[in-house]
C-alpha cells in the first residue's frame, strides 16, 4: 500500500511539474551530451573494442530511454550502433534520414572540430516507433566517431 501511495504522489508531481509520462519516456539534450561524455570516457578507459561492444549492448548506461550510442569507424563503417545493432558493419556513406539527407558525411564534418559538434536530422524514434526530429552531438574519439541524439518531436 505505501508502495502504491509512493508511485502516485510521484505521478502527481512529476504532473503538476509539466513532465508527462510521455516526455520522461525521452531523453534531453542535455541527457544525450551528458551520455556521449560518459561514452567517450568509457572509450579511453576500457579502449575501442570493448567500448563498442558495450555501446551495441543495448543496456545501461549507454541506452538510457530512446538515447543510445552510435559511432562511426575511420572507414565510414558504422562501429556501434545502441537501438539498431544489425546497423553495425553498414557503410555510414548509404545511411540517410527520413527526407533522403545524407548523413554519414555530416556526422563525420561535424565531428571534426576540436570538442565535436551536432547535426540536425528526422530519424525512427525506437521507443515511439516514430519518424522524429532529432539532434545528435558527436565527437571524435580514438579511430572512431562517436555520438548520442535526442528525438524532438514534432
């Protein structure tokens, strides 16, 4: 019975504070830059092959919700991929968003700067199983790059 009084006082909190049970079903931009930080960390800690093994686990901490790691490796193969592991050994140059953008080579540009970047994009929400904005920051890391997108609906 406490229980059951605990999860509805904060069902009604988390209502009354504007955050719907939809909304905490996702992740933030904030949550994804913070997830790829941690994700780089774990790629210099544990090196590039057991920290792509980890990303593609589909399991916390590097799925959190519908945020996920992907990375790209320095042949434009898709080394890791959290949501969709089948992606992993795909040419990065054949992947595209929902409107036909190529994406490969602008996650790549983008990730060229010094501290990374971010590139805008309509791609399959896993969790929603919709077709959704999305912002995805990258960064380079080791032979790879790496990143983590939030979904922005519509």
């Amino acid at each position: 019975m406490t229980k059951l009084i605990v999860a509805l006082m904060c069902a009604v909190l988390a209502t009354s504070a504007g955050v719907t049970p939809v909304a905490a079903q996702r992740g933030t931009p904030a949550e994804a830059q913070a997830l790829l930080k941690k994700a780089v960390e774990h790629y210099k800690a544990v090196g590039r092959k057991v920290a792509l093994a980890d990303f593609t686990a589909k399991k916390a901490p590097f799925v959190d919700r519908d945020l996920y790691v992907f990375c790209i490796g320095p042949n434009r193969t898709i080394s890791a991929h959290g949501a969709t592991a089948s992606y992993v050994g795909t040419s990065a140059n054949a992947l595209k968003d929902s409107e036909g953008k190529p994406l490969g080579k602008a996650i790549i540009g983008a990730a060229s700067g010094k501290s990374g970047g971010s590139v805008r994009y309509r791609w399959m929400n896993p969790v929603s199983g919709k077709i959704e904005p999305k912002v995805s920051f990258v960064q380079k890391v080791g032979q790879d790059v790496c990143g983590v997108g939030a979904y922005q609906p519509d």
